[in-house]
C-alpha cells in the first residue's frame, strides 16, 4: 500500500471511530425515565433520588444568595413548589423549575452526560433546569449551582447545575463495607468448627456405631484440654521455667 493510501485509510478508520464514539448517547428508557441507557451500560438516577416525596438535595447556594432543591428523577414538595423535581427559594417564593420525564443526552463516559427539563411557566416567566452530570468516584453524590442565565427568548430562564456523582462512572469505587479479613477467618473458623463436630459425631455415630460420650470427636483432648490449659498458665506464670522432677517431689 502506497504512503497515500495507508494515510487515506488511517483517516477513515479514525473517522469510523470517533463517529462510533461520540454517538453513543445516553438515552431515556421508554419504561422507565429514571434510567439512562447506552449502548454499553444503564445508568439509574433512582439510585440517587428520595423516594419519600423530598428532595434529595436541599439548599443548594448560588452566587446571588438564592437557594435549590433537587430530586434527579422523582417528583418532591418543597413549600409552594409541588410535583417538582427541581424547586428555587428566592427570599420567601418558591418558582417550580423542572419536572418529569428528563430529557437525557450525551455520553457519560465522554463527560457529556446532560440532563435537560421541559420548561416550566410560572407568574410569566419561563424557567428551565439543566443539569451537566459528571462521573466522581468513591464519594457522595454533591450537587452544585452556576446560577441562571438568559433563555432563548425574554422572560426566559435557565438554571444550570453540575451533579457529581459515582453512578455515571464506568467503574465504581470498590465497595468499603465488605467484610475484612477478620471477619472472613472468624466465618470460617465457626464453619469448620461446626463441620468438625457435626460431622464427627455423625462418623462416629453410624460408622464406628459410638454411644454416650463416645459420640465426642476426639474425646480424650476435650476431657484433658482444662487440665493442659492450666498446665500453660502455671508454665507462663512461673516465668516459662519447668520444674525439675526434684522439686516436684
């Protein structure tokens, strides 16, 4: 292949690519508008959300003094603003800025990840949510505000918000509640002490055809254990020093 050529090639399979790439939106799944799928995974915003009808993020400060609630996927009530999923407080009002379904786009694993809310008119003016989700692992979902800014159109406002969260990432925070290695010995101690008894008596009982005390697996240590733990406290007590058969005549 001429110098031309593998340069023409390179080209399309870059193209091809990248095409593949930045085409992989997030979309809405038909049944369910608290998830968002890819062609490579689903990501559900319930995981992050209230289900008692509250928001899960609450007096989110901006540069002008006013506060934000938010609930990424499920309706809340928050003082006069009801059936919302994205609520302002400036002073003692409170203006509905979004509700369901959310409008989802972008790739997540391109950080392009955006959540977008039908516009909601309230006292004439036009308010909408926007909300750049962003991957952030091994950390509490954290919601912060960029303010408002001019719509398309006067009377037209849009609130943009940054949710960082673990849930959008690719690869998740490995989990800190598992059980430590303590805790695996101690469960494993406990099983094999079960099979060693259960088992054992079991043995005896049906092949060796043992009775009483007979049934005890290995019943001579058991009964003489007592006798040999004392026998260790007496030898550490003692400074780790035997006695000669002199002094213990």
């Amino acid at each position: 292949m001429s110098k031309n050529g593998s340069n023409v090639f390179r080209f399309l399979l870059m193209h091809v690519l990248l095409k593949f790439i930045t085409t992989d939106e997030c979309k809405i799944l038909p049944k369910d508008p608290c998830v968002c799928q890819t062609t490579r995974r689903k990501i559900n915003f319930r995981d992050i959300g209230l289900k008692n009808g509250e928001p899960r993020f609450r007096d989110i400060p901006d540069s002008k003094s006013q506060s934000y609630f938010y609930n990424p996927c499920l309706t809340f009530a928050e003082g006069s603003c009801t059936g919302a999923t994205a609520c302002q407080k400036s002073g003692t009002g409170y203006y509905k800025l979004a509700s369901v379904p959310p409008i989802y786009s972008g790739d997540p694993d391109l950080k392009t990840l955006q959540i977008k809310y039908k516009a909601v008119v309230q006292e004439g003016t036009t308010r909408q949510a926007v909300v750049n989700v962003k991957c952030k692992q091994c950390s509490v979902a954290q919601l912060t505000s960029q303010g408002e800014s001019p719509g398309p159109t006067p009377n037209y406002i849009i609130y943009t918000f940054t949710l960082e969260t673990e849930i959008v990432c690719e690869e998740r925070c490995p989990s800190s509640s598992g059980l430590s290695t303590g805790s695996i010995l101690l469960i494993l101690f406990f099983v094999f002490f079960a099979i060693y008894w259960i088992g054992g008596i079991l043995f005896l009982k049906y092949v060796r055809k043992a009775q009483g005390v007979e049934l005890i697996p290995n019943y001579t240590f058991w009964k003489d254990l007592p006798l040999l733990i004392r026998d260790g406290v007496v030898f550490v007590i003692s400074g780790c020093k035997s006695q000669s058969t002199y002094e213990q005549i």
